[in-house]
C-alpha cells in the first residue's frame, strides 16, 4: 500500500490539471501544522495520466518515518549529504484519498512544527520528497546531483501577532530556464490554481492582499492566484497579516 501511495504521489508532481492548496494552521505559542494538498480530480474525470494498475478505492495515511525505515539498506548506500536530506522528511506524512468512481484522487502531505520558521524548509523538503521514486522492483532511485539547488524557496514569520509569506527566486537563471520550457504546457496549465488558505488564533485586522476572502469567524484568509503567475512572479502570493491583540 505505502508503495504504491508513493508512486502515485510522484507522479502527481509531474503532472498538469493539479489544484494545490497550501494550508497553515497557527495557536497562540506560534506552533502549528502546515500542508500542500494537491487535487488531481479534474485529471481523473478525464481519465488521464495514472495507469490502470493504479487506480483502486483508498483513503490511507503513509509515514515518511516508515518508509524511509523500510528503505533503509537502500539510503545507507547514499552519500552523508543525501541522507541527511532524506532525515529532513521524517515527521512528513502523505495523506493519499482516491476513489475512481467518484472522479477523487487528492494528496495531501503535512506536517506539524514548534514555530513556524521550522515551516520555512518544508517546500524544500517536499522538492525533495519527489526526487524519491520507489519503482516497481522496491528499490529506490535518487537524483544524483548532489549539488542541486533550490529554484524557489518561501519563508514564514510569525512574531507579536504580525505574520509575513515571502516567496522568493533563488537560482534567477535555473528559474527563467523552468519558466521557458512551461511556454509549451500553458495552454495545458492554464486552469491550474495555488491556494493559500491560512487560519490565525485572533480575527485578522488587515491583510496586505486586498482581495483576500475571509471566513466568518474572521480568522481564516483565503487567497488564490493562478499557478503559472505564482511560478512565473512568487511575490504575487506574499502576504502580510495583522491579527487583533
């Protein structure tokens, strides 16, 4: 079950007709959960993109820590450098819900933190995640490039009831060459929306997105942007939140 979680979960980072929807939940000590929920239902009612074998009924919860302990005669062949990158991913867990029939596949990979600085890694872990592909045979491939580095990254700050999302370019040349060879699958993508749904602990005072939507409650902001522009310009979902005292 957990392998196969797994392959589907890769093969959904590939993939176009995804929704993603990046959520933060925070208490008042500043601790709380995040996660990237990835909806490939638009996908499934076309019937497109996973194989046959794949597609069977299923709502499971598969540990990072487990498979990775499951793998590890495999990682004790990889370098210091990789398997400390792989140790990164152990509090992750993948929540995988799939029902054909009903057009629903949906990934959901989550994680709790102390503070949500600990949060400022985590895209970093997840592009890490999916360079992981446990193939039929039960072993693991890796990127070999050790060297590689991140495209994007995001940061979070949370201090005295003020909260910042900065979204940033690292490598402004790998970027541009990403942003370049999507010039082919836009039209394909252009359907494709990025989702941040973040939850306070206090009623949001202002939010410096103005066509943020709030709940009811006042607690919850809401914002959506097409994916290509996010990828194209990441500071189109920065955002400032203030949060009554």
């Amino acid at each position: 079950m957990a392998k196969r979680v797994f392959i589907l979960f890769f093969m959904a980072t590939v993939l176009v007709s995804c929704q993603f929807t990046e959520t933060v939940v925070l208490q008042e000590d500043g601790s709380g959960t995040i996660s990237l929920k990835m909806d490939m239902g638009e996908m499934m009612a076309f019937g497109m993109g996973m194989p046959d074998s794949l597609m069977t009924k299923m709502d499971t919860i598969v540990a990072m820590k487990d498979f990775l302990r499951e793998k590890q005669d495999s990682i004790s062949k990889l370098s210091d450098k990789q398997q400390n990158r792989l140790k990164k991913m152990e509090d992750f867990k993948i929540r995988a819900t799939m029902d054909s029939d009903a057009g629903v596949l949906l990934f959901d990979m989550f994680t709790a933190f102390k503070n949500v600085t600990e949060a400022n890694d985590f895209f970093n872990n997840f592009s890490e995640t999916s360079q992981i592909v446990p193939n039929m045979g039960g072993d693991m491939k890796f990127n070999k490039d050790e060297s590689s580095e991140e495209i994007m990254g995001v940061s979070y700050k949370f201090e005295k009831g003020k909260f910042k999302r900065d979204a940033f370019i690292i490598d402004k040349e790998k970027h541009q060459q990403q942003v370049d060879s999507l010039k082919g699958s836009e039209a394909f993508m252009g359907s494709m929306m990025y989702t941040l749904k973040y939850t306070f602990p206090r009623k949001i005072k202002k939010a410096s997105i103005k066509d943020a939507k709030l709940s009811m409650d006042g607690k919850t902001i809401e914002v959506e942007r097409s994916f290509i522009d996010y990828f194209k310009n990441p500071d189109v979902l920065d955002l400032e939140v203030e949060i009554e005292k």
